[in-house]
C-alpha cells in the first residue's frame, strides 16, 4: 500500500438504522474516491470499511460523525481492521452489503 492510502474500519451507534445512514455513506464515499463497504448490524449500530488517500478516509470518517440529519451519533469508533474484514474489502468501488 502506497504511503498516501488507509483503512479503517468504523463502527457507529445511535440512532443510525432507518435514517438513510448506510446510503448517506455510500454517497459521501463515491464523492471522496473511497473504496469499501457499509453495513447494518443486527444490534442497531452501522458496520463500515474505508479504504482511500488518508484525506479522503478521514473526510469520509468526519461526515460520520454528523451523519445525515435524521441520524443522531452516540458513538462512533475507528481502529484498524482485522484481516477477516479486509478479506471483505471489495476490489472497486463502494457497497452497501447486508445486514449481519
């Protein structure tokens, strides 16, 4: 990986499910250049893996934080990623995979 890329995987609580976050995401990360996926989670919560120029990553990651306007942010946490989930990382583009 060049010096000028990241990933990380991310995980949002709060009200996140049924407000448009994972399409909020997936839009935000296609205007980035942002490879990866989103997710929900059975518990409520919103799975993501980012991968791009660090800027890029950690813009995507900033309009997390905020989310869209229906969406209220409890928590969200970043950290790098297990190989398990990179396994997941799809080759191109940006995905909303399901619910697991």
């Amino acid at each position: 990986m060049a010096d000028t890329e990241k990933i990380v995987a991310v995980w949002i609580s709060g009200s996140v499910q049924g407000v448009g976050f994972r399409a909020f995401v997936q839009r935000e990360a296609e205007c980035l250049g942002v490879s990866g996926f989103v997710r929900n989670r059975v518990n409520g919560d919103v799975e993501a893996l980012f991968a791009g120029t660090i800027e890029a990553v950690d813009a995507l990651v900033a309009a997390c934080r905020s989310g869209p306007a229906r969406a209220r942010i409890a928590h969200i946490a970043v950290y790098e990623p297990e190989a398990d989930a990179l396994a997941e990382l799809p080759p191109l583009g940006f995905h909303l995979l399901p619910s697991v």
